[in-house]
C-alpha cells in the first residue's frame, strides 16, 4: 500500500486531554516564534458581541479583539447576512482584473472619509501589506530609498515592513531594503526628556529631525512613516501636534508623510475618526487594515491621486478587494458610522482609563496608564527597582484570564498590557472589564510587594 509519511503514525497521546492534543500539533507543525498567549493556550471556539468561548467552555469578555481585528464585536448580523449575500452569488472571487462594485463602493467612502485632497484607494490583504505599498508609493515618487520611521513602531513582518520597524524584538535582519533613520517622538520615558512639556518635546523632537536631515540623509527623503498610536509598542503616542510640525519639515524637502492607520483608525480612539487628526494635520497617505471588515483579511492605502497613479509599472492584486472582504468591510463601515461608535469609544475609554488612572495611585507596580478611546494600556514595572517587568504583565495576562477578560501585550519591554475592546462595547461590559482589571491588578501589587 502506497502511504505518506507521517500521515498514519500512531498518536502516542494516551490520556492526553483535547486541548493538550491539540496544543502538541501545534507545537510540531508551527514555527516556534509563533506566539501563543498564556501558560495553557486557549482555542475560541464561539462568540456574540464583546463575548468568546473557549473549547473547554470558559467565556471571556474580549479586550483584545483579535489584535484589534473583530472591531464591533462577534456574529454581527448585518456584517454575517452581507457576506451570506455575497457567497449565495457563487462569486467568492475575481480578482482585480475585473470591475469589483463592492471594491468601488468601499473607496467611495473611505475617499469621503480620508480628508485628503483628490485622493485614490487601493487594497490589499493586511497591513503589512498596505504598510509596504505605501512605501513603494512614496519611493517611486520621490525616486529615493530614503525613508524616515520612529523609534518603537511596529509596521508589519515583512523585509521592507520590518526595516522601518523600531522594536528590536520584532527585527530579524540588521539590514533592510530601505535606508531607514528613526526619530524621537513617543519616548519620553528616556532622562533626556524628563520634565520636558509637550510643547518643549516637540521643540527638541523637530530640532532633531533637522539635524537627522542634515547629517544623516542625503536630502532627498521619500518620506516618514508613522503610527499615531503605537500598537505593538505598547500604545505609546506622540502628543498631539508633533506630527504637524513634522511635516512642516517635511515639505520643505519634498517629502511626504504616511500614517499607519491600521490600529488607530475607523474611530477607535474617540477623539477622531483617524489617529492623525489629533496632530491636525492630513497626510500623504494613510494605510489601514484590521477593524475595517470585522475579522476578515482586508488593508489598503488612500493617497493623493498623483501619488497612487505614479507607478509606471503594472500592478494588480489578487486577493485584494475580493468580493466577500468588501462586503464584509461596507458593512462593518457602515455599522461604525451609522451607530456613532466613534462617539462610544470616546466615552466608554473615558470610563476606563479614569478608573486605571484612579486605581494606579494605589499600585506600586503601576508605572503608566494611558490611551484614547478604547485603545488604552497598563505598563508595569518592579516596585522595588521600577525597571520593567514583563512577568508582572504576564502575570496580569493570567489573572484576568482567570476572572474572565482577555487582553493582549506589547512594549518595547514587553511589560505594558494593552487592550482594544469592540467599539459596541457597552456601559455594563465597560464597568465589568474594569472591575477585573482593578481587581487583577491589586493582586499582582500585592504579590510583587509581598
């Protein structure tokens, strides 16, 4: 009999419990640098709103969201009966060669939306993705490889994505495709900044952008990618004006300004409907991915026609605006402004982030707690010496886990807890999610001072 290796070994699991078994496949066929949260991995097998399960049957409220990917939340019915409408067409796919109304519409809105002038979108897959078109936009334009990124950022795993990646625990190489300089702007944590106020930081943060022009670069800058929020860098920010005074610099090199929507975007920090309009400034290009469809694989970048049109090669996308991601994204879009969930983000991230706020003057092991809206995190640090901690944040990971509430983790140090509920989120789950983060933090507090 012919066979194929592996296939029909015998599973040598004995009593091994189902989510042992499956934890031990994962381990034999997944890359090691896969990461798992918690000490026993959990599998989410259902979910309804703010709410998942598990395969053992725990339920959790979900701060987490899929990497801030299930934005309004689970089995939405107008987000699940747009795509069913979709599929009962037996067009799952065409691909961009073919006209895409629900492609079109989607950029019709988001053209609308964007606040750039005379602007194009096109899609892709993730933010990644869009992170690396945006680059080739703004590298062909300016004919350059030049490229200006901030310290902490975290653009996608990608060769160019990774290069203007300012987290050493995210990069593989220590060479890029792109010459890259990094800026100060979201770390004020570092002594030559201490006691600064937002207006002194932006000062010294602009000061060194010039000289960074002056010594470091050979003037002819593509342009500077940046987050508003800093995702996987732990939810640090700039304060709100930096970015415009960046680009102030900019343009008087000709280079341009993206801003990587993908966390910040859609109205999930409250104050505004992108991360960048608190800096009061429009960019270039703006790349976005994850909330926008509710959990199915969408990105793009919206950008100055000229800037999108200027690519002199052919170019398509296969997967990228595939029929049953846009229904999914209109819909999602279409729920986030019909119900004001921007309005509800603001203020169920005030509830939230005054309570943390509130309950750290207590909690030596508190260093920080900060955000916008429902995009908000906790940084630890050791009581005794207040360097950071990472296993106090794993050590909260387990005990919210433990009382119900799912969060995730980042930080240059991997010691911030950082969390993104559903924008649907409502005031019962709100006060709920905090109640166990308070909760779970005192007895980290009180086991780190015992």
């Amino acid at each position: 009999m012919c066979g194929f290796p592996g296939l029909r070994a015998e599973d040598n699991t004995g009593d091994m419990s189902e989510h042992a078994k499956l934890l031990r496949r994962h381990r034999a066929v997944m890359p090691d640098w896969l990461a798992l949260n918690y000490e026993s991995p959990i599998e989410i097998v259902g979910g309804k709103g703010s709410r998942v399960t598990d395969a053992e049957g725990n339920g959790y409220l979900d701060f987490f969201t899929g990497i801030l990917t299930n934005m309004i939340g689970y089995d939405v019915p107008e987000v699940r009966e747009a795509v069913e409408r979709q599929l009962a067409t037996g067009v799952v796919h065409t691909s961009t060669l073919y006209l895409l109304r629900g492609q079109i519409e989607l950029a019709e809105k988001i053209v609308r939306l964007a606040g750039i002038p005379d602007a194009k979108v096109f899609f892709t897959n993730s933010g990644t993705e869009a992170n690396e078109t945006a680059l080739l936009l703004a590298a062909a334009a300016r004919r350059s490889d030049q490229v200006l990124a901030m310290r902490q950022s975290y653009h996608g795993r990608s060769f160019g994505a990774v290069g203007v990646t300012g987290l050493r625990t995210w990069k593989n190489l220590p060479y890029s495709p792109l010459n890259v300089h990094f800026l100060h702007g979201a770390d004020r944590h570092l002594p030559q900044f201490a006691g600064l106020s937002d207006a002194d930081y932006i000062k010294v943060c602009v000061e060194d952008l010039r000289h960074v022009l002056a010594t470091a670069t050979g003037g002819d800058v593509a342009a500077l990618i940046a987050e508003p929020i800093q995702g996987v860098g732990g939810f640090t920010m700039a304060p709100d004006g930096l970015f415009a005074a960046y680009q102030e610099v900019l343009s008087e090199y000709g280079a341009y300004f993206i801003s990587d929507e993908v966390q910040t975007g859609w109205g999930r920090t409250g104050d505004s409907f992108f991360g960048i309009s608190a800096h009061g400034v429009v960019p270039d290009m703006m790349t976005f991915a994850k909330g926008l469809a509710n959990g199915f694989a969408v990105g793009g970048v919206v950008a100055r026609r000229e800037l999108v049109d200027g690519l002199n090669a052919n170019g398509i996308s296969t997967f990228g605006g595939n029929p049953i991601a846009m229904a999914a994204a209109n819909a999602t879009l279409d729920y986030v402004l019909d119900h004001d969930l921007q309005a509800n983000a603001a203020k169920q991230g005030a509830v939230i982030i005054g309570g943390l706020r509130e309950a750290a003057k207590d909690l030596a092991v508190v260093r920080d707690v900060r955000g916008k809206g429902l995009m908000f995190a906790v940084e630890l640090a050791d009581p005794g010496s207040g360097e950071p901690s990472p296993p106090l944040a794993d050590a909260l990971m387990e005990e919210t886990r433990r009382r119900g509430l799912l969060v995730g983790k980042g930080g240059l140090y991997g010691n911030v807890i950082r969390m993104a509920p559903p924008l649907t989120l409502t005031d019962a789950e709100a006060r709920e999610g905090l109640g166990i983060l308070v909760d779970s933090l005192r007895t980290v507090n009180e086991a780190a001072i015992a």
